[in-house]
C-alpha cells in the first residue's frame, strides 16, 4: 500500500505510515490547547467531566453545539463522559 502527501505541487509517496508521522506530525500544541489539557487533567483521575469541562472542550472542538451540551444535566454528563473515557 502507498500513502501519498501532496504538499503543494509535490506528491511525495510513502510505503509506510511511520516515516510519514515522522516528517510530518507537529509534535508542538497549541497554546490553547495546551491549556485545556492542563485544564482536564483532574477529570482523567476522576474518569468523567463535569459539565462545565464538557462545555470547554466542545468550545475548543466546536462551539455549534454548545446548546445541546449546556442541556444535559450534570448526571447525565458524567454517565456519558465515564462512559466514553473508559472505552
């Protein structure tokens, strides 16, 4: 299998996907990103979002659906955040 990039006008093949990540995947955050991270870090201990960090992620992701998040009660925002982050 061949995995090609094009970057600009240059298509530059590759056999496998390793030495593509290698030359290619940013291994620097973004700052904001990094902030959220740093922000989330209780909720990997405890396993679930709160509602508010559910909400800050969806912000970062993709505000269009913060409307539907903000209704969900705060239970139902641990079940399926618990859900999720143990899978």
């Amino acid at each position: 299998m061949s995995i090609a990039l094009n970057r600009g006008r240059q298509r530059i093949p590759y056999t496998r996907l390793e030495p593509l990540l290698r030359e290619c995947l940013s291994k620097t955050e973004d700052k904001k990103t990094l902030a959220l991270v740093q922000k989330l870090r209780p909720a990997r201990r405890r396993r679930y979002l709160t509602p508010g960090e559910l909400e800050a992620v969806c912000q970062w992701k993709s505000a269009r659906a913060i409307r539907h998040i903000r209704a969900n009660s705060p239970w139902k925002v641990r079940s399926a955040t618990q859900r999720a982050l143990a899978s």
